[in-house]
C-alpha cells in the first residue's frame, strides 16, 4: 500500500561535497542548492510526458 503525497516531502542530499534540498511535492520534484532560491524544477506530467529533454535543452540554451 503507497501513501498520498498531500504535503511537500523536503530532504537534504549531497551532491560533489555541495548540500541541495529536494522537494517532492504533487506536482513534481524541485532540486535548490542549500541557501538558495532558484533551482532546477521537474513537472510530473513532463516526466511522463517525454518532455524532460526537451526542457533541459530549452533551459540550458536561455542561461547563457
């Protein structure tokens, strides 16, 4: 038996000696730095959709 997801799920992870906060939520995943307010954000719906790529390639050409 799985649990609803009705509240944001926060947890602290490292990634090459640096800590980010990932937050699951209903409508996807957030990965922020620690300290920080932007971050990289995932859609469930992209996810499913196939539309990951695509995002990621649209986001890296517009960071310039």
């Amino acid at each position: 038996m799985t649990t609803k997801l009705d509240k944001p799920l926060r947890r602290e992870i490292q990634i090459e000696d640096r800590p980010y906060t990932l937050t699951i939520d209903a409508d996807g995943l957030k990965l922020v730095e620690k300290g920080r307010r932007n971050g990289q954000e995932l859609r469930w719906t992209d996810l499913v959709n196939g539309n990951t790529a695509l995002n990621a390639a649209l986001s890296a050409s517009t960071e310039r």
